[in-house]
C-alpha cells in the first residue's frame, strides 16, 4: 500500500515526487540546489542527463511504499516507459529546502 504524497513527512522531499509524478521539470529543477548532485546504483550521473531520460522523457512515476529518516529515505516502487516497473530505495540530502544530494537504486 502506498503513502499519499500530500503525507510525506519532509516538505522539500514531498514537493520533488510531486514534480516527478507530475512531468514538472520547471518544479524539480527549483527543489535542486545549484550543484546538487545524484547516483544511480551507487555511480554518480549527471543529475539533468539522468532526470530527463529516467523521469521525463520516460513518464517516470513513484509510488512510495515507506519512508524513515524524518521522510529523507523512502522506498519506492518506480516505473517508467523505459524500465517498466521496479522496487527503488531513495535517499536526499536537504539543506536549506533544497536538494543538494539524491541517491537511488535498486531496493
């Protein structure tokens, strides 16, 4: 069972699955700090190249199964056009409102 977007618990975290959830790249890129950076599977990708083709070109969705950390790691199951559908770990790095740091891969 999924946790409605609307009740995560970090503000900065809720507003990035609903920007990726609703193909709003103009949102994401404003929840990220300049500089913020990513990995995928633990190898670090260049986090414009990686969103644009994981999330918005491949209508990328995420529905959140758990979340710890005070709402900064969330389980996912996450599915787009490219890979279908698979069980994801995401953790973020907050400061100041921003994202300065994603990671996700395989959970």
């Amino acid at each position: 069972m999924s946790i409605q977007v609307n009740r995560l618990a970090d503000p900065t975290v809720r507003a990035f699955v609903t920007a990726v959830n609703s193909h709003d790249k103009a949102a994401f890129d404003a929840l990220l700090a300049p500089g913020a950076t990513m990995s995928d599977d633990g190898t670090d990708r260049d986090v414009a190249d990686w969103a644009d083709r994981e999330i918005f070109s491949s209508n990328g969705h995420m529905d959140v199964e758990s979340e710890a950390d005070s709402g900064r790691v969330l389980t996912v199951s996450y599915r787009n056009d490219a890979w279908g559908e698979m069980r994801t770990k995401w953790h973020f790095t907050v400061d100041d409102g921003k994202v300065t740091r994603f990671e996700t891969g395989q959970a």
